[in-house]
C-alpha cells in the first residue's frame, strides 16, 4: 500500500522524572528519533537524531529518574542546554527535507509531542514549531483491531524481543521503528491520529481484570451507549497527496556542480547511476564534486568516483565525471582527534587523553595526504573544513587546530580549499593571515572556495573576497522564508562572476524556485540555482553557467 507519508520519523523522549515528588518545570534529557523511509523496499531506517539534553531547572537527576531511563548524571552534565538541542533538530528536519507534506511522526503514546514538547518550548519561551510536529500518529491506537497498552505489549504482538533498554529514548524509538516497519509489512496506512483522539485514550473493555484506577474509571457507568455511526472516509488533503513531477531542468549550457554529498543518505550505489545520468542527460552537468566531510567520508567519496566514473568513461554522454574532496569538517574534528589518538570512546584511558592535540592533528594530516596523494587524479581540494562556532558539535580548540592543519596541508599540495564557515568569521580569518604568513610568494598563499555561502552583508562578502576566495552558492539562494535565504539574494549580484561558483549540496538545501518542488535535492538541479543568481545578476541564466563552469573547471583543474 502506497503511503500518504513518505517518511514516518519514530520519537520518543525522556524527561527528568521522580517517584515521590512532581518536578515542575520537567525537562527533556533525551532527544532522538529514528526515520522510516516507507517508500523503498523493506521500510529501511535512513537518518537518526540522537542527543542527551543537559537539564536547567532541576540539573541534577534523581536516583528514580537514573534507574528508569539509565542516564546517568555525567552524560547530561556534558550534554548541550534544549536550545542548543534544538536548533540542531530544527537543522536535521530542514538538511533531510522532512515536512509535513511527506513526514508522520509516531509516537507511543501523545504524552511526547502533546504535552511534552509543548511544555518545554513554553518554558524556555520558544514560540515557533514546525507544523511537522503539530501532527502525529499514535502507533498504541493505530490498529483498528485493538488499542496497545505499551511498548511491551506492541512488541509482544508482533512477536519482537525488545532491544536494547526499555526508557532508553533511543532504544525504545528504535523498537517503535521495528513495530511500525511490521505495520507497514501488513499494508497498514500511517496516518495522523485525529485531534480529538488525543486527550484521553481509553482502553477498550474486556474480560481481563483492571489492574489500576485509571482503567476501572472508564466504566464508572452502567449506562448504555448508543453504538458509534460509522463515518465515511474523508478525502485526504492536498497537502498529503503525491506530488507532481518537477518540472526539467533548464538548458542554460554545461554545468558543474561543485559540492554534493553522494555518500549520504538518501542517495545510495543502486540509486546512483540514475541520479548520475539523469544529472548529465536532463540538466547538463557535466562534472559533480562529491564532498568529503570525515576520514571515512573521504574514503567513500574517493570509492564512489571511482566505482562510478567507469559509467562516464563507458558512456561520456550519459554521464558526469565525478571528483571529490578530502578532509574533516568541523562538526567532526572531535571525532577525528580522537580516533587519531586511539580514542574510541569516551570512556578512553587518561594516557590516551594525555596524547598532545597537536600531535593527534598531525596523525590526521598524515592520513588526509595519504588519501590525497594515492588519488590525485580524483581528489581536487582539500576539505570540507573549516570553522562551525553555530552548532559547535565539536570544541573551538579541536575545530581550530584540524582547520589550520588542513589549511597548511592545502599550501603544501598547492591544492584549493573546500570551506565551511558558520558564525567564526574573524578567528576564520585569523588562521588564513597565520598560515598565509609562512607564504614566500603569492603562488604559495591559501586560496580556495567559502562553499555553501550564506552571509547577509556586503562587508562580510568582500572580505571573504579580498582573502582570494571564490564564492559557492546554493539553493539556500533560493529561500525567501524569514530568516532564511533573503539577505544573502539581496547581495548575490555583488560577487564578481569570475568568483561565483554554484553547487546543490545534496540531499541538502533545495532549490525553492522549483513548482512543484521534488522531494530531494540532487545535482540535477544545480541548473535551477543558476537561474535565480542570473535573475539577481539581471543577467541571461546561461552567463550564469557559463561563468561558474569556467570558474570550476581553473579552480579544480577538471578536464
């Protein structure tokens, strides 16, 4: 059965909790959700939100509160506010494309996104929330059949070993997954648990004794009920319908995409050749950069050009030449550091966290040159890294340090930067003027690509230009929500073409210059970026391509 929702997103969470006294305000500890993509084969997980929330009105868990859920007190002390949480919830909605149009959240029970979250966005007096959470299916009374009276008693039902620890967010999202993936197995349709269902949900009556007071009060009367009237089916809306197809690509010229993540969900290897030759045939696109954002990513990104360029040598008018980018991004230079420095875990021994940091950048550095130099006729740039103060998934000294390792590794090579700035524009600056220092000639000095640019002021634009860079823009262009993508459409014609570079970022950042919008974002429509910058330029979209081609192919030697 073809569901109305193309994703169904599992969430539950977990709040500070105590068996004799009630805590008000109660605070999420743990955040995660797990998403259900109902439109391939077998109903696979794709994407997970995981992430503990360190508590502000009552910081310290009581022994209860640790004995249900198994977080312990340590782990929400090193954990982020809810705001930080948040915002990082609020950017996984928005990187994955996950709306009300095409995602269901499930939850057991409506205690998660009925009273839950409500409450603590009103007590930190955050106004907005996305109207993907304003709807929800209640997966305990999703079943005509019969009415669940938990997680245990679902699992149960279809025969299920919980995994994992029951009040463990994750886990419990995880075994909610399994048991919605069965209902999806039995051609069960999701859909939104009708408001009026949600404030009380009683059980229905049978011959099993009551085991509470809660249960024995929905028989508190002897009156009979007149039988429900069957209501007819309702049409759904029109905004759960099935979309239309986009419209093709516009034909402005060849065209280079310079920065796609095709390493990340939802694109997989069997996806990729249709992606890949619907890029080249429909749109165009005649080379694509796939990103490297980690030392594992790196290595995929490199695999993937390699495995998928036997396509463009086979058949050069089917498809783009693919190349591809090596390095860490800030979110994951904790990361990297620490398996540098046989860190693992966490829970690492004192003497591996003793291992200097500069020491554990130089183990990285070794391993990005290596990478590099085994795959110079693939890899054109060193990145994607930087500096993320916004999100800070990884501190400013490891972010800092893996930045200018790079950045003097990309000096060495004579290689361009593949870079990432968010919110750290001046200590982003200071490591170009240090680095840019050691230069003996201009040949010598850092030059590269700000990718995904999405600043909003013409003084910040120049100095990134008056470094050298060039300028990569991307469907975020696009955005004319609040707060979105406006200020940096009421500057885009200040950057010289002859720096401009354009790119979708994919699966992230799509184009909204596209009626009807497609679901995902994908190098076939890098062309629709072009057409916006060209209506900003006041110029024909086809100065645009060719512009931002010609940059591409001198910046990143692509033949």
């Amino acid at each position: 059965m073809q569901q109305q929702f193309r994703y169904l997103a599992v969430l539950d969470f977990e709040a500070t909790c105590d068996d004799s006294v009630k805590l008000s305000p109660q605070e999420i500890i743990e955040f995660p959700t797990v998403v259900i993509d109902t439109a391939q084969p077998l109903f696979p997980v794709v994407k997970e939100f995981h992430s503990y929330v360190k508590p502000t009105f009552h910081p310290t868990l009581t022994p209860f509160c640790t004995s249900l859920t198994g977080i312990q007190q340590e782990t929400v002390d090193r954990a982020p506010v809810f705001k930080v949480v948040w915002d990082q919830f609020l950017q996984f909605l928005d990187e994955n494309n996950l709306t009300e149009s095409n995602t269901l959240f499930v939850t057991c029970g409506h205690w998660d996104l009925l009273k839950m979250l409500p409450a603590q966005l009103s007590t930190l007096r955050i106004t907005h929330t996305p109207k993907v959470l304003q709807q929800w299916c209640n997966i305990k009374i999703a079943s005509q059949a019969r009415n669940f009276t938990g997680l245990p008693d679902l699992l149960n039902h279809f025969g299920l070993d919980m995994v994992g620890r029951h009040h463990s967010g994750i886990d419990d999202s995880r075994n909610i997954a399994a048991a919605a993936r069965k209902f999806l197995e039995q051609g069960h349709l999701f859909l939104p648990t009708p408001a009026e269902n949600r404030k009380s949900v009683k059980p229905k009556i049978s011959n099993a004794p009551q085991s509470n007071g809660a249960e024995k009060q929905s028989q508190n009367t002897n009156k009979p009920r007149p039988p429900k009237q069957q209501q007819p089916p309702q049409a759904p809306s029109k905004k759960n319908q099935p979309r239309a197809p986009p419209p093709p690509p516009p034909d402005i010229g060849p065209l280079v995409d310079i920065g796609a993540n095709l390493a990340h969900t939802p694109f997989t290897r069997d996806s990729l050749p249709q992606i890949l030759s619907k890029a080249r045939t429909a749109a165009n696109v005649r080379h694509i950069l796939i990103t490297g954002t980690s030392v594992k990513g790196s290595r995929e990104a490199i695999s993937l050009c390699r495995d998928f360029n036997v396509l463009w040598e086979k058949e050069p008018e089917m498809y783009p030449r693919l190349w591809c980018t090596v390095g860490v991004h800030p979110h994951d230079s904790g990361r990297a550091l620490k398996e540098a420095g046989g860190l693992a875990t966490v829970a690492a021994s004192e003497t591996d966290l003793n291992i200097p940091i500069q020491e554990r950048a130089t183990r990285v550095i070794k391993i990005l040159e290596v990478l590099i130099q085994d795959n110079r006729d693939l890899v054109v740039a060193v990145g994607e890294c930087g500096l993320d103060f916004d999100r800070n998934f990884s501190t400013r000294e490891d972010q800092l340090t893996l930045f200018e390792a790079q950045a003097r590794l990309s000096r060495k090579l004579k290689m361009p930067l593949f870079l990432h700035e968010r919110s750290a524009h001046a200590e982003f600056m200071d490591v170009f003027k240090s680095v840019n220092q050691d230069a003996s000639n201009s040949d010598a000095a850092l030059f590269g690509v700000l990718h995904c640019y999405t600043g909003e002021t013409e003084e910040h634009l120049q100095k990134c230009l008056d470094m050298g860079l060039s300028i990569g823009i991307t469907g975020w262009v696009t955005d004319e929500r609040e707060g979105r993508g406006g200020g940096l459409a009421a500057i885009a014609h200040k950057i010289p073409l002859d720096r401009l570079l354009i790119e979708t970022d994919a699966p992230f950042l799509l184009p909204r210059n596209i009626k009807p919008a497609p679901k995902v974002c994908e190098p076939a429509l890098v062309g629709h970026v072009a057409v916006k910058l060209a209506e900003l330029y006041g110029v024909e979209a086809a100065v645009v391509a060719a512009a931002s081609t010609r940059n591409a192919q001198e910046l990143f030697g692509l033949q």
